[in-house]
C-alpha cells in the first residue's frame, strides 16, 4: 500500500477556491479567501487565481450559448450575440485561451 501525499493547505484552498468561481457556487470562496490570506499567500496571486477561474467560468458560458445558438438557429437568421463574441470554428479545437492579462489556464 502507498502512502497518500496530503496536498499543503494553501494550495487545497486555491483549488476550492478556483473551482467555487468556476462552477458559479454561490459562497463565493470567501471562506478560501480567508484561508490563503491567513497562510500568508501574495495577494496577487490569489487575483491570478480568481482570474483564471473567471476566465475559465465565462469561456464555458460562451461555448455552451454558442452551442445552443446554433442548435436553436434553424431559421437561417444570423443569430444575436451579446457580449464578446466567440470564434465557434475554434471551440471545439482549442484546450483554452490566455485570460485578458495573458495568464495561462492551462
């Protein structure tokens, strides 16, 4: 049998909180929030943090409405698209895209 690493509690926190963001939970990581700031971690990188779970959370919102626009457009009428638009030939293609600061998500 091996032994489990535990993973440092710093980084359990980054990872609840990135996950609370992305999934849209509605505490909102506050509670992670404390933790990392209590364990002395730089504030920006929990902002990198925060901005890549954002990212992530609205490139997915972006892919499932563009997933359903084209589903629902059977009229042929070029559909309405509020926000910023996405590139539907490389949705499927791509892992991800950098966050508007050029952080990595991948």
């Amino acid at each position: 049998m091996t032994e489990q690493t535990q993973l440092h509690s710093s980084i359990v926190a980054m990872v609840s909180l990135a996950s609370g963001i992305a999934s849209n939970h509605p505490d909102m990581g506050q509670c992670q929030l404390d933790r990392l700031r209590q364990a002395g971690v730089p504030q920006h990188q929990i902002d990198a943090v925060i901005e890549i779970a954002r990212h992530i959370r609205d490139e997915a919102a972006q892919k499932l409405d563009a997933a359903f626009d084209e589903k629902a457009n059977t009229s042929g009428k070029p559909k309405v698209e509020k926000g910023k638009p996405l590139d539907n030939s490389e949705a499927g293609t791509s892992c991800c895209t950098p966050t508007a600061s050029g952080q990595s998500c991948c």
